[in-house]
C-alpha cells in the first residue's frame, strides 16, 4: 500500500502530480474518478489525510455503534490505494500552502510541489458560543473518533451508575442531550438511545429539521420520534451548560425560558463550518459564510488551485452534503483531463436515516417558489404527511415532503421540475387507495443523488454501453454505474428502471419458475397455500403449462421439482421421503446427507446452541470410531463426520437417534445452525443467556425449510464472539434486551446484517423472527439467501420491518400462525426413516447387494485421520487399504445414551 510508512510509487517521469489535501468522502471520490478515467496515466495523485484511516462513509457514522469496526466503513475498493499511481498519507495533515512555489508543507515539515492543488478538506462541527460548552461530557458527532469517544463516555457513566443492593443490581440511567434537531441530531439522538441513554433533543427552531421540512412534516416527525423513547423540546434555546458540583463533569443544561435539564451527556449537531483555514491562509478569497470561492468548474482564483465539497463555496454557499461534493469531484477529475463539466447544481434531497422513522425531502420542500401549490396528505393516526410542492400549473413537480412513509420518494425525486402525469394527488395517497399512474422518468432524472446517475445512465448500461460489464441484472447495473451503492435510497429505483429497460431491449425478463411453471416461486407458493395442493402431480396439473414442443406438463424438471419440494415441506406436508414427495428432493435431501467429493456422506447430528454433554461427545467418538469416519468441528459449532457410505447411514443414526441426537439438517435448504457465545452464564461481559436463546431458537426453527439455507446467531453482549451480524438473523444482547439484524450472509459476496429492531423482549424477539423468517420463506425467489432478498424486497428493509414488526399489511397474526404449525408438527426426519421400512431400503449402496461397499472408495492418512485419496495416490498405490477395511468391518459396539435439553 502507498502511504507515509510504504515504498513510494514510481510513475512514469512526466506525468503531472495533483495534490489532494483532505482525506473524507469527496477526496476519496476524486481520486477514483480521475484514475478510472485516466488510462494514459498522465496524473498521479498523492492525498494527505488528517485522520489516522483511509477514507470512510462519514453519512453512516451511526453504523458505527453497531459494527464497532472503522474498517466496516472505509469507502470504494480497498485495491485504490494499492494503485502505482496513488498516495496515500494518513495522520498526516498539511500545514501551510506555498501558491508562487507550487508547494504544500505537510505536519512534518516535508515540503511536497504540485501542478494541480485540490481541496477537500470538508467541515467541522460547529460548537456554538455555550457558556460551559467544553465541559468534560460535552462532544461533537462528526468523525469515527468523536463517535468512539461518546460511546466510550457513555458506557463509563453506565458502569459507574450500577448500584448493588439486596434486591439485586440498579442501573441509573443516563441522561444525555442532543442540541440541534436537524439530520446529524435526530441520528445523534437515536446513537444514544441505541447506548442504551435517555435522549432528549434540543431544538431551537419551532421544529425537527427545519431545513428540510415544512411545520406540518415537523410535528408529525416529533410523533415519530417520541414513539422512539426520545423527548423533543422545541423553541428552545439553551443559555449555558452547568457542571456538576462533585464531578466538574456535565451535569446540567439551563435554557434562554429559565427551564432546565439535568444531563451526564451532551452532544453538539448545530451544523458544521467549512475548514478553510489553509485557503485563507494561502490568500485565496473566501465566501460571505466561508469556504473557499469556486466558479462553476470549481477552480479558485488560482488557475493551479481548485475546491470541492464542504470547503468549496459555490454559486454563493457552501453545501453540506455528499451528493452535490461528488458531483464537484467528478467535475475537477474531468476537468483535469482536459474536459469542459461544470457543475450543474446542488442536489439537495435529503432522507433520514434513522431506523423505523421514514423521512425524506426533496426540491422547493418549503413551498416557497411563487404562485406555487401544495397538496398535502396526512394521517396523523399513522403518523403520516405527505406533500407536494407544485407549480401554478399544478402538473409541474418543484418539491416534496413524506414523514413516516417515504415509498414514494425514490420515483418523485427524479421528477423534479418535470410534468406529473395524471391528478398529482394520486401520488400521496395510500397505496390501493388512489391509483398512482406509472411514471416514465427523462433520461436526465437524477435516479441517484449520492453517484449522481441518471435514469439515462442506467438505461444506457442495460444496453451496453458499459464495455467489460455485465449489466443484465440490478448487481451488474450497481457496479458500473455505482447507483444505490451508498445510501442505497435509490435502489428500489434503480431495480424498477433496470426490469423495465431490459423487457425493452428484448432481453425476457421473467419471474416464471421454469419452463413448466409460469409463476414465480413466491406466486406458486401461494397458489399452492391457498388451494391446499399436497402433491406435484395436483400442482402440476393445476399451475402448469405445457412447454414448446410437448404434448403435456410433462413430470416437470430440476428446477422445479425441488421448488416443489421445498415449497410442500415448507407448508408442513409430512416427512420430505413420504410418498410422491421423495422423487421431487435433490440428491442431500434425498439421502438426508451431505453427499461428499467421494461419492460418501457426511453425518451431523443437531447440536443446538453448540452445547453438547461430555456422554454426547462419547457417542459421536465412538461412533466416529466403530465407522472409521473422519471428524471436524465445524464454524456452526458442531461435530461433522465425514467417510459414511449410504448403506451406513441408517445404522450411524440408529445410534445417534438412541443416544437422543436428531438431525442437524446440515443437507437441507433449512436452518443450518444457531451459533453462540457463552453468554452471561460464564462470561463476565455477558448480559444475556445467549447460549440458552440459541437453543430456543435452533429446537423453534429447526426443519423449517426454506429457499435456501438459514444460519442464525446469538451474541451475549456488542463484543458480538458469535458473529451475529454475518448471519441471515443475527441477535446481540443488551441490557434492556435484544437487538435483532437480518440480511447477513457470507459466500462470495458477503453482506453484514441490518437492524431490524431494538431492545426486544424474549417474546417479542420471537415474534420478530418467526414473522422475517415467514415472509421470506413466501416471498423470496428460488435459491435466494436473505441478503440479496432484503435488497430486492420493494422498498427493502424498511418496508420489511413494518410488514414485521409494525404489521402494515395485516398478515401478523397469519405469519404467527404459520410458525406454529412449524413448530407444533416438527418431526426429526431420520427417526422417522429409522421407523419406517419402506424409507429404509432407500439407503443401499447396489440394488443387487445393497450392504456391499463401493469397491471405488480409496484414503490416505492425514494428521491422524483419513482422507480421500486422489486419482494419482490411488494409481500411484499409495492409498492405504488398512483404511479401506476399517469401512467394510462390521459395527457391534453399543453407545450410551444422551439426553437431549428440549
């Protein structure tokens, strides 16, 4: 890697240097735009970063509370500053900026020239003029180290608030407060509640972001928000911050009305000032407000100097948001290049991200435009507000304001300044309600404020014009256009344009299941559920079509006979091996085991939660032992034992069953396992059982087929040693109960998992499972992880979470009961094969000689166990056929037995 401590790069000797002095998001955006465009290597570029770390999202700070890892927030593709032509010096800021040498001194006194100087060097937060404002307590939310330094004082006035008495431990809460109700508030408000501290928010204004919304979008967000736990006090200005008297620590806020607040914390979100100390330093002339003065092509003054982002002062103003910097950073990039982008202007849609509360504006959302029309929508049972800002023609869209349900922000925000089509109140209303026509958006729609991608550009990569790119899904489109690759606001959007431009291009855009079935497999599992069908052949004969060229459905293929399958098992139709059901399984599920590289099978008995007694590790050595199998611990916390042959597979479990294991279902498009740490039963930092609610879970969930596998885990504190958030439901601990996140998966493109809800009840923790796990299981597409349908699900995780946890379509109770059935009518799928003898003579190795050995099978010893051999050890005779035999001797030591915790 290029930095400080690192080897420098050695470019080719004329090309030009362009210095970057600041290391944040729109720096980070510069440098990727000018080395993706820049194939010749005419520039090379070295950035100097005044944080210890490379660039990161600083628009989802927030995140950081959750995954406590910087690294989860670095920006781009890490291989950038792995580039020749790229520098990166972290922890090093510049000092002073030389304009007639063409030089920048760095904090080591290390003298640096350019041909081209670029600044990005963002804002800072403002710390208004409070007396007592730096008072021990009082922070600002700006970088990874302000949020680290908050979390760190919270859980230290956690800690010290503990009081033992004989009723057991008390915990005094702490009380902390947010001044300033705009976005960077509200998300500080939610970090503390989220810490486990009271919150209150501190607003000067008459309500919450007063930017972005109008009075009437406020008081429904102060609704929203005191649904949270977090009070609000408006009109309210504070006058000083006063120490405690024993501490000198915060202690209390007193306000301009003679009211008063007592606090252990305060964080400052009044806004952020633009860091051009170094341009005026260096003379360049700067903004009424601050920053440093661009024209549109975001050059200074100085022709060998340009600005871009918070520092940049623009059209008279400097705008703090991602977007518009993104924009200017392209600008210079190109410019550099020998282009002619200007910048088009800002931008400034803005949508809250604060989990459950739905916020987003966009245009003139003031109604401030002359002669301009308003249509407002509110329900304030529901706390919704809905409006739009029209002009006089009432057909032309200026802005819009949705508090509680943003749905229809992704489609209107590209409108902008555009003609609506049909009555522009249909927009607002709910949805079945009013009828919204469809809207065709102009190739020049801004889809995605962040990258700044239009519906043009979208469009044009479906068709192509994207060389080296496969863009005939929503993840080819994503990578070579970048839309909805930051906030991700955009993508239900972009999903919509990519579907619809592909039917255009004659590209088939299908949902149907195979050539047998026109349904998807989310409609044909309702078509089955509702019409109560328990065999293929009445599907079939009820749902699907005659392929091109036959003469009937036929008996259906590899697609979607397993569908099938899993859709039946799924709805509780019996054992997967009963009947007509058998002929529909792949080739695990036909075995009830994992088929192996040889032809072999692996044996894993369920152990839930990873807890297994010394009598149950007994069984599984010795079982291991008499059939000479190979054994693993596995990262689901349990015991594999690989080398089984078919024929022996009944007897293996005949044992396992004996001494109280079942299947762990590790063959099956079912839960996997639910993995855990040790939890508050053993572990000092534990403040949870998680061990015991990952046996509850496994024992509630097990068997519950599904589109694709399902892992699960239960971490007891944030320490987070069960990996939680790598899971499709992961839960974490807290002291006031659990969080929950789902969507998380590994494989090839791994995806940490989202919150889904907060400080849960056991019960309610349940709830929340059985309902996600339920709507995924109906909704999802075949051999789809929950990752990837969490993302594709419209309108993502927050229309999942209020179909879930709020219950916005009604069909809680119904999800509920569709769980229960699960778990009521759960059966251990090998006791009932070791029960039935019909199932039992499936499992023979030859039809002729079914007890008979595969005579193929060949190991060579490794580490103390066997594996198999490969073709060149078994030509080359160095397969050991001592290993061999321990497979075909016969197996007459009994086990002990085990008794399994329910």
């Amino acid at each position: 890697m290029n930095e400080t401590q690192g080897t420098p790069p050695s470019p080719r000797p004329d090309a030009r240097h362009v210095v970057v002095v600041g290391g944040g998001m729109v720096a980070q955006r510069f440098v990727e735009a000018l080395r993706a465009r820049d194939d010749a290597g005419a520039w090379r570029v070295t950035v100097f970063a005044e944080e210890p770390r490379k660039p990161y999202d600083r628009v989802g700070l927030t995140r950081y509370f959750e995954v406590r890892d910087a690294e989860e927030l670095t920006l781009g593709d890490p291989a950038l500053w792995d580039d020749p032509l790229v520098d990166l010096h972290r922890d090093c800021a510049v000092a002073s900026i030389d304009r007639a040498a063409r030089t920048v001194t760095d904090r080591l006194g290390r003298v640096h020239a350019y041909d081209e100087l670029v600044l990005a060097t963002g804002s800072s937060a403002a710390m208004p003029p409070i007396d007592g404002n730096d008072l021990p307590g009082v922070f600002v939310y700006r970088t990874i180290d302000d949020v680290a330094a908050l979390r760190g004082w919270v859980e230290a006035k956690r800690e010290a608030g503990r009081v033992e008495t004989r009723g057991g431990v008390v915990e005094r809460p702490v009380r902390g407060a947010v001044v300033g109700g705009g976005l960077l508030g509200l998300e500080a408000a939610g970090a503390l509640k989220a810490l486990g501290a009271q919150a209150t928010v501190i607003q000067f204004g008459t309500h919450l972001m007063d930017v972005q919304i109008d009075l009437g979008g406020g008081h429904a967000l102060k609704r929203l928000i005191n649904d949270k736990g977090i009070s609000v006090r408006t009109d309210t200005a504070t006058k000083a911050i006063r120490p405690h008297r024993r501490t000198g620590h915060v202690g209390r806020m007193d306000f301009a009305d003679g009211g008063r607040l007592d606090v252990d914390v305060v964080v400052m979100a009044t806004g952020v000032r633009p860091r051009d100390e170094l341009a005026r330093a260096a003379g360049l002339e700067i903004g009424e407000r601050g920053g440093a003065v661009v024209d549109l092509s975001c050059r200074t003054a100085d022709e060998h100097v340009w600005a871009i982002g918070e520092v940049a002062c623009i059209e008279g103003r400097c705008l703090g948001l991602v977007a518009p910097g993104n924009t200017m950073a392209e600008v210079v990039a190109d410019r550099l290049l020998g282009g002619e982008a200007t910048f088009p202007g800002a931008d400034t849609a803005t949508k809250l991200k604060l989990s459950g509360v739905d916020v987003a504006s966009f245009g003139d959302a003031h109604g401030r435009t002359e002669k301009s029309v308003e249509i407002v929508w509110a329900d304030p049972l529901r706390g919704i507000y809905s409006k739009l800002v029209m002009a006089d023609d009432a057909r032309t869209l200026l802005g819009g304001v949705f508090v509680g349900d943003a749905g229809p922000y992704a489609s209107l925000r590209p409108m902008l300044g555009a003609e609506l089509p049909g009555d522009p109140s249909a927009f607002l209303l709910p949805e079945g309600a009013g009828g919204a026509p469809t809207l065709e958006l102009p190739d020049d729609a801004n889809v995605c404020s962040c990258n700044n991608v239009s519906a043009g550009t979208i469009r044009g990569a479906v068709n192509g014009s994207f060389e080296g790119h496969e863009c005939t899904d929503v993840a080819g489109v994503k990578a070579c256009t970048r839309a909805g690759t930051t906030c991700g606001a955009c993508l239900p959007l972009v999903t919509k344009l990519t579907k619809t431009e592909l039917a255009k291009a004659g590209v088939e855009v299908s949902n149907a299941l195979c050539e047998h079935f026109e349904l998807s497999r989310a409609q044909l599992f309702d078509a089955v559920r509702v019409a109560d069908l328990h065999t293929f052949s009445e599907i079939i004969a009820r749902f699907g079509r005659v392929p091109d060229g036959a003469s009937d459905a036929g008996r259906g293929c590899d697609i979607c006979k397993p569908t099938v399958g899993s859709i039946l098992a799924s709805l509780g139709n019996g054992h997967i091996l009963a009947g007509e059901q058998a002929t529909l399984q792949d080739t695990n599920d036909h075995m009830l085991a994992n088929m192996q590289k040889d032809g072999t099978y692996s044996v894993v008995p369920r152990m839930p939660g990873g807890e297994v007694t010394p009598e149950g590790l007994i069984v599984v050595g010795q079982v291991a032992k008499d059939f000479g199998l190979y054994t693993k611990i596995t990262g689901g916390q349990r015991i594999d034992m690989f080398g089984a042959r078919v024929e022996q597979l009944p007897e293996i479990w005949r044992r396992l069953v004996d001494a109280g294991f079942e299947s762990g279902h590790a063959y099956g498009k079912s839960l996997r396992t639910v993995k855990s740490c040790v939890g508050s039963t053993w572990c000092r930092y534990g403040v949870q059982d998680s061990v015991g609610m990952a046996v509850e879970l496994e024992l509630r969930y097990r068997g519950l087929r599904s589109p694709h596998k399902l892992k699960l885990g239960v971490s007891g504190c944030a320490r987070e040693c069960a990996e939680a958030r790598g899971k499709d439901v992961g839960v974490i601990a807290t002291d006031q109960g659990w969080n929950v996140y789902v969507g998380g998966n590994g494989g090839q493109t791994p995806k940490h998992a989202q919150l889904l809800a907060e400080n849960l009840t056991s019960a309610e923790l349940l709830r929340t499972i059985d309902r996600f796990l339920m709507l995924y299981i109906r909704t999802a597409d075949r051999l789809q992880r929950t990752a990837p349908w969490v993302e594709e699900y419209e309108g993502g995780l927050d229309a999942i979470r209020q179909v879930v946890v709020e219950d916005s379509l009604g069909i809680g109770a119904d999800l509920d009961a569709a769980m229960a059935k699960h778990v009521e009518g759960y059966e251990d799928e090998w006791k009932a094969v070791l029960e039935d003898p019909e199932k039992l003579a499936r499992f023979g190795s030859f039809v002729n000689a079914p007890t008979r050995p595969d005579p193929a099978l060949a190991y060579v010893p490794e580490r103390g166990q066997k594996r198999p051999a490969t073709a060149e050890e078994v030509a080359s005779g160095s397969a050991d056929p001592e290993l061999v035999s321990t497979l075909t001797s016969p197996v007459l030591v009994a086990g002990p037995t085990l008794e399994v915790r329910a």
